[in-house]
C-alpha cells in the first residue's frame, strides 16, 4: 500500500474551510483552562467505486461532548487511517494528517486499485481511522508538527467500519 500524508489547515484565517463557526484553534485571552464544546465522531462511512474504495467520518454520527482547553493552547484534530481486507491484521500504520481547530469534518481519504491495489475484485474491506482532539502550543503552519512542542491529546477514539 502507498502511504501518503495528509495536512490541512484551516484556521482562523481560513474559517471558510469549516460549515460550523471555527471552535477557536487558540485561546488568546484565556488565563487558564477553559471547556470548549466539540462534536465527536462515532462513526465511518465507506464507499467503493468500480476501482476506488473511500473512506471518511458518517457525519450522521457526530454528538457533542465537552473538553478542558489549557490556556494560549491551539486546538487540533489529528488522524490515521487503514484500510485492509476483513479477516486480516490492519497494518501497522497507515495515512496521517493534521488539522486546526476542532471540527471533525475531516474530508475523504480515497484508495485506488491503481495506485494503491485497493480495492481488488472479490475483496470485502474494512477500516480503521484512529482520531484525536489534542492541544499543543505549536501554532499551525505548513507541514505541521503538533508534537513539536507541549502536546495532549483531548479526546481519543478509534472508528472501525467493515464493507457489508
């Protein structure tokens, strides 16, 4: 399988990139920890084409939970995804990516028979996409690294769907 690393950012500036108000990457004025209402995944959602097999959050899924945000911390989301053949190991890592802010709209990742091998003819899949909400204080900028600096994750979840 072809790894590939995924990075969006789409902070304060780039508030367009969110359907929802931006969940405040940084907390300028705070002056100690702070609850920050988010909504959290609970789900995957897979689709296949003839040589395309998707993956992304069920945004059906979604409900709202509350974290505690330390003070001039910058909020956000980050994800690894697998896919492999139901019945078999997940591999041991898979595409990575970072995002600002805390709204779980993560986009698609998209596997193709092509570049990746999957999806192959006869094959079911499943996936797994493991998401945190974390806060650092490395603020967001091309080819991120939150874990640079101060990190802590949040809220952790690992979402786990299988082709039917």
């Amino acid at each position: 399988m072809v790894s590939a690393v995924r990075v969006v950012i789409c902070g304060v500036a780039l508030a367009g990139c969110s359907r929802q108000p931006p969940a405040t990457a940084l907390l300028p004025d705070a002056s100690g920890p702070h609850e920050m209402s988010v909504r959290v995944p609970a789900a995957l959602s897979l689709a296949r084409g003839l040589d395309t097999l998707s993956v992304s959050v069920d945004p059906s899924s979604l409900a709202s939970t509350t974290v505690t945000v330390d003070a001039d911390m910058v909020v956000g989301i980050e994800s690894e995804t697998v896919v492999f053949p139901v019945g078999q190991p997940p591999p041991a890592s898979g595409r990575r990516g970072f995002q600002s802010g805390a709204d779980f709209t993560l986009g698609v990742d998209s596997w193709s028979a092509s570049a990746d091998g999957i999806p192959a003819p006869g094959t079911k899949y499943a996936a797994e996409m493991r998401v945190v909400l974390f806060e650092t204080d490395v603020p967001p900028k091309h080819e991120w690294d939150p874990h640079a600096g101060r990190f802590k994750a949040l809220w952790t979840r690992t979402l786990q769907q299988a082709e039917e």
